[in-house]
C-alpha cells in the first residue's frame, strides 16, 4: 500500500481576518514537499481551488516547482477540476510534469468540492454532469491515442490532431476521485481506472458498499484485476501525544470547516464531531504514531487500499507543526505499516 499526503494549501487566517499571502505558504509547501521526499513517502498531491482561503488555483505550477526539489516521490493534483478544464491542455501540462520529473506525475480528475471553477473559466453549471462525463472520456482517449480524431458536444472536435508532449513511455497515470455516489464509481471502472475515496465524516464502515461496488463493476467491464488500485483520502495530522496534538489543531479545523459550512447551511462545527471523527469509529486521523497506526491498517483491512492519503492541512496548521507531522508520518508511522503489510 502506497502512503502519502494530500493538501488544499490552506492559507492562515486570523482572529482579524487577516490572510496570510499566497507566496509565503507556496514557499513553505515546497519545503514541505521536500521533506516528504526525504522521509520516504510514496506520493504528494495538491487540490485546485478558487477561494481566497487557498493558495493553490493551478496544481500544475505547484507540482512542476516540486518536481525540481525531490527525487523519488510521485507528484499529483488532489484533484484538477476536470468538469472546469480543457483536458487537452490538462494533459499536455501533466504531460510536461511528467517528463520533468522522470515519470513521478499523476493526474487525479474529480468533479471538486467547490463551483467558483466554473464562472472563473466559463462554464454552465446546467452542465455539470455531462460537463465531467464528456472530458473523462476525452482525458482518456488523449492518454491512448495520438494523434487523436474526436467529437463531442461541449468542446471543439478533433480532426486528426497531434497532442504533444507526450507523457513518459505514452502513458500518464490517471486516478478519479469520488465523493459517494454509484454513478462516479461505475463511471471509473468503465474506463478501468483507479479510484480514490474521499471520506470526511461520518464512519469508514459505511463506505464498504461503495468500495465492493467499484470493484464489481471493475471486473464487469472486464479489466485486469492485477491493475485495480484504490485509495482513500482522510484528514489527518501527527503527534508527539494524541491530545495534545488533537488540543491543537482542532480550533483551526472547525474555524475551516465553519467558514465552509457556511455557504452550505451546515450547523456549527462541534468538539464532540471532531472527538467522534477520532474515534476508531470516525473518518479522522489526528492521533500520535500508535494510534495513527493502527487506524492505518484498519482501514486497509476494511478496504484492500492500494493507496492511503493523509489529508494534512486543513484549517493550515503552523509550517513548523506540518514539518513535524511530515517528519513522523515518514520515520514513526510509514515503516511500521509498511512492516505490518509485509506479514
């Protein structure tokens, strides 16, 4: 199972409002990045987002600066706004990521969690099913065949064109996120490509239908089962002592998921949510090494994960808190899952 971290890029805000700058948190993310590298983690991904409260609009740029600072771990967005973007340019862009870090790109397409994509560049939200279906079908067409002859209805046809550069060895790796729809699942197993679950409340063991349904429909479409991949994506953090570290984060996480919330007619975030989130019963990860763990691996059991995400910065935690938490993440926690699976 591959072990890493996803981020938003957070910005700090504080009690007056005011927001930390976008350079100065792009600055310490590739520190961050860097650091992953050099504890051995697996992968990093970054989300795309239009809110002054993130500093990350286009992964690609964040992705492309990581790419020049590490060696080994493999580089992704979490997610691009595929329903917003012209999969050609997409691909082109991972594609040029991908032949400057040696083949480390991934392209992780989902709907996202937020709309200001769509006004930002142009789209109807009327369309927003079709919008995702149409490029998901194009975005896999463009990684198998060039040049490339297509038609649809919402984009530009292609006659015959030529799409370069082209990805490492003519294949970019491509997962799709979901949130818990039966429709985004079998849409991913129709075109056998991997899937990563965002789960962000309520109870891991509720998503068990969900896992044993994409895997279903994978072999129903007739794919090779020593390909199926699948991934979740959870908020977590690390610490030296699992209330200490949960005392910490947790006014900046419910601060972020209240400033969420709002637009979403949610109730104010509670300390007996985050509390039950905890919980081996809950979605939540913000626990010292042991405990980390051992949650770690239940939910590998639970699911058969080839693919374990750590969502790290939600609420944008101090730089310094997020080294630390990278740091045992990589040297406290990675290994002794990795020993576990091994038996």
């Amino acid at each position: 199972m591959e072990l890493g971290i996803d981020m938003f890029g957070d910005l700090q805000i504080a009690q007056d409002g005011k927001i930390q700058s976008s350079g100065e948190r792009l600055q310490q993310l590739i520190e961050e990045i860097k650091l992953m590298d050099e504890v051995g983690l697996d992968f990093f991904g970054i989300g795309e987002h239009h809110r002054e409260e993130y500093a990350v609009s286009v992964p690609e740029i964040v992705l492309a600066a990581a790419s020049s600072v590490t060696k080994h771990i493999k580089l992704g967005s979490a997610v691009s706004v595929l329903s917003s973007s012209d999969p050609v340019r997409l691909y082109q862009s991972f594609a040029t990521i991908d032949q400057l870090s040696n083949g480390r790109a991934e392209l992780v397409a989902g709907r996202g969690s937020f709309i200001e994509s769509f006004p930002v560049y142009g789209y109807n939200l009327k369309n927003y099913e079709e919008l995702f279906e149409e490029k998901l079908e194009l975005l896999v067409k463009l990684n198998k065949e060039n040049p490339i002859t297509w038609k649809g209805k919402l984009r530009p046809d292609l006659n015959n064109q030529l799409i370069l550069p082209r990805a490492v060895n003519d294949n970019l790796k491509i997962w799709v996120a979901v949130g818990g729809t039966p429709e985004s699942v079998v849409r991913a197993a129709k075109y056998g490509l991997p899937v990563v679950f965002a789960i962000i409340g309520g109870s891991p063991s509720q998503f068990v239908p969900l896992f044993n349904y994409y895997k279903e429909a994978y072999q129903h479409f007739k794919h090779d089962m020593n390909k199926f991949e699948v991934g979740v994506h959870v908020h977590a953090f690390f610490g030296d002592d699992s209330k200490e570290i949960a005392d910490e984060i947790y006014p900046s996480y419910a601060a972020q998921m209240d400033r969420v919330g709002k637009s979403r007619g949610w109730q104010s975030y509670q300390r007996s949510q985050f509390d039950f989130g905890r919980s081996k019963e809950g979605a939540l990860i913000i626990s010292d090494a042991s405990e980390a763990i051992d949650r770690i691996l239940y939910l590998h059991e639970i699911f058969g994960l080839t693919r374990f995400s750590a969502h790290m910065d939600v609420g944008a935690p101090s730089h310094q808190s997020m080294m630390k938490s990278i740091e045992i993440y990589g040297t406290k926690i990675a290994p002794k899952v990795r020993e576990a699976l091994k038996k």
